[in-house]
C-alpha cells in the first residue's frame, strides 16, 4: 500500500503489515520511513551521548567551584553511572562470540555501537568493530551444523546476561553494603556503586522480552531464550544456510569469487530455495557480468516473498542496479522507481545509496547522484563494493566533461580491485 514520510515526503509501495507495526510503534502520530526512523533514533542517541558527557563536565566544574555543593557529585555519579552503561556493552557482546566460538558456531562479527566505523580489528581472535555511538550491539553467528542447535544457542544467548550478572556479583563483592547506600551519592564519587547499578540495568534490560527496533526489530536476548524450545526446523536451517551465505561474502570481500560460489553451491544444494543464497547467487551472476541472468534471478525473487519489506528493499535495489547495467532505455523507469523504494525502506545502507546514485547518474541528474555514489564508495563494506562505486562515479564525472577527475577515480578503482566487472566499462566512457 503506498503510504508517505512524514519527514522526507517520499511516498512508496510497501507491505501492509509493515506500516501498521510501524505505525503502531510510532503510537500513530507520524509515520517515518525506515531510513527517516533510523536517523532520528541514532540523532537521539547522539545527543543522548553528547549529555551524558556534557553532565560529567558540569559536575567536575561545580565540583571544582564548590566541593561542597551536592549537587556537582550528583551529577558525577549520574555520568559514571552512563559511563559504566557504556562499557558494559563490550563483555556483553564478547560473552555472546567467546561462547558460540567455544560450542562450535562461526563468529562473523562482533559490533558494538551504531553509526559510521570508528576501528576494526581482532580482540582475542574475533573480529571486532567499535561504532562512533557506544549504544547497544550486535554479535553475528551461524551454526556449522544444525545438531543440538537449541542447546547451543541457549548457551551462547544467555551468556551476555550471565556476565553482567557475574560483574555486578563481584562488585557488590568488593563493595559490600555500600552498593545499596546512596547517602553519599551527592557527597563523593561512588564508581562501584554506579558500575553495579549498571550491570543490574543492562542484565535487566536485555533479559526484558521484547523487540529492539534500533537492531533491525532484533529481539531480546530475554525474548530469545523464551523463543528457543519452540523454534521450528525452517528456522533452525536458516540459521544454517546463513552460514554458507556469510563464508561466501567473506570470501568475495577478500576477492575469492571461486571460493564464495563453492560456498553457495554447498548452501543451495542443502537448501535450493533459500532466499539468502539465492538473492546470493543473483550477486555472483552480476560479478560475472551476466546480467540478464540475474535480472532474471532477482524479479523471481522478488516475487517468492515481496511482504518482507527489508528483503523486499534488498532485491529492488539489485534490480535497479542491474538495470543500470543493462543499459536499455525502457529499463530506466523501473530502476528510478526501485531505486526510490529501497531508499525509502534502506537507504542508510551503502549499497542502496550506491545503487540510487547510478540511477541517478544514468538519467543525467550528476548533481544528486555524485553525492550519493561518493558516500557509497567511503563506507563500502569491501574492496570490491569501493571499486564498483569508484566505476560509477568515474563515469558520472566523465560525462560531466570532468576528464581528470574521472581518470582519478578510475585510477582508484583499479587499485582497490583489478578484476572489477565495471572497470572495462568505465575505461571506455572516460576514454570517450
């Protein structure tokens, strides 16, 4: 049903169901698309951030000022107390990875935070990336075998709240009585006090069954170990075949595209109408330039299950981008209307913004599209997904006549991927 944001005025054709969960969230004030909603919730988390600091600072200066004033210690307390908030954030997710590593699963990724990447890197063999918003995370795992999968997984969920559970437990150890005082509160710091009270939060928090809409409607750790006895085998075995579709991606992101299709090839033999390794298979058709196929590959797939709108968001803009590397004419209208769906749905996400921006650029609006496509290119997930962009906009920038700033870019796409399957392409357009 089309439905209009209420912030950026973008009026699109999504599910039903899907307006009237988030509308219901909203308590039927406005209704914000997905990438509106997304960037109002990490503002407020911003200037959530920025006070949480803001009253450390002004509880040190009234401190400073009037050691005697109470209400400068108040306010330190308050800030240790968001500090510690903060921090437990990172036992939380790495208990999550440590124990599904132990019992077997593959850790993809331990994430903490939201926003742009701030680090990556390893931690105790994980790789881990920290965002530029410490609020929340994300641990990602997959099962290499479905064998006493619930037993597993019980063990690996509710680890994030045993150790927050195990640090306010020792705290009080440490602190004896004195975590259930707060007469000194406004008289001098009580950093074991705050750190207790935020474990306690967080164990709470998280042990709370419900659905995080910040994580993507991801739910609790409380929600899923009530989940855990009663999942089916349909969703046992797509936990299994994301597996196979997230070995296959670390693989193209390392340039190992023969690799990545022997990891679909195995994941599609198991599960042949796996929407993950499908939409999976669509993408290695596109690395090998065979793009009617894979146009092909994605309209079934968007047929096969269209109510899911973040899925729905994904295969629309593969669509869009395939479109734009067709090259025909009559296919233009259907990517700009694709295009604008998926960012009204998704466009927070690299490679939609990256796909909009082609749109854009193949009808001639150079203006919004560079924008867009540069973006794209800085926070791409991959090598790859840079030099793609890098294609584009070199393209764009050589249209406009801007011959030099388009060899830069190409130049650039080389670098980050010699066997780019738009690099040819682009090569002819600025040499034209």
């Amino acid at each position: 049903m089309p439905i209009k944001c209420d912030c950026c005025g973008v009026q699109t054709e999504i599910a039903e169901s899907f307006v009237k969960e988030r509308k219901s969230f909203q308590r039927h004030t406005k209704y914000y698309c997905p990438t509106c909603w997304s960037e109002r919730q990490l503002a407020t988390h911003k200037w959530s951030l920025l006070w949480t600091f803001g009253i450390g600072i002004i509880g040190a200066l009234l401190i400073w000022w009037s050691p005697e004033f109470g209400t400068g210690w108040l306010l330190t307390n308050l800030f240790l107390f968001q500090f510690f908030l903060i921090l437990t954030i990172v036992p939380h997710e790495l208990s999550h990875a440590l124990i599904a590593h132990y019992v077997g699963f593959r850790v993809f990724a331990v994430n903490i935070g939201f926003g742009q990447k701030l680090w990556k890197g390893k931690f105790l063999g994980l790789d881990v990336e920290l965002k530029v918003i410490p609020v929340g995370g994300v641990t990602l795992v997959a099962p290499r075998e479905t064998k006493r999968f619930r037993r597993k997984l019980f063990l690996i969920v509710v680890a994030g709240p045993l150790i927050n559970l195990a640090i306010a437990l020792l705290t009080m150890a440490f602190a004896g009585k004195g975590v259930w005082n707060w007469n000194q509160v406004d008289q001098r710091p009580i950093p074991l006090t705050m750190l207790f009270y935020a474990n306690v939060w967080v164990l709470v928090f998280n042990l709370w069954p419900r659905v995080i809409k910040l994580l993507g409607n991801t739910a609790s750790d409380g929600k899923q170990l009530l989940n855990i006895p009663f999942l089916k085998s349909g969703k046992i075995e797509e936990a299994h075949a994301f597996w196979f579709a997230g070995e296959a991606a670390r693989c193209h992101d390392r340039g190992d595209f023969e690799d990545a299709n022997l990891w679909f090839e195995r994941g599609l033999a198991l599960y042949p109408n796996n929407v993950l390794l499908l939409n999976g298979r669509g993408l290695r058709l596109l690395q090998q330039s065979k793009y009617e196929e894979e146009r092909n590959c994605f309209s079934s797939l968007l047929k096969s299950d269209s109510e899911k709108p973040a899925f729905r968001a994904v295969i629309l803009n593969n669509i869009a981008y395939t479109n734009v590397l067709i090259g025909k004419q009559e296919l233009l209208d259907e990517a700009d209307r694709f295009s604008q769906e998926a960012m009204a749905n998704l466009g927070s996400m690299p490679s939609i913004r990256g796909t909009r921006g082609a749109v854009l650029a193949e009808l001639g609006r150079f203006n919004e599209a560079l924008p867009l496509l540069h973006d794209a290119m800085q926070r791409g997930a991959s090598a790859s997904s840079k030099a793609q962009n890098a294609c584009l906009i070199a393209m764009a920038e050589a249209r406009q006549g801007n011959v030099s700033g388009a060899q830069k870019f190409l130049f650039e796409a080389r670098k980050l991927d010699a066997r780019c399957p738009l690099l040819e392409r682009a090569e002819v357009v600025v040499a034209g």
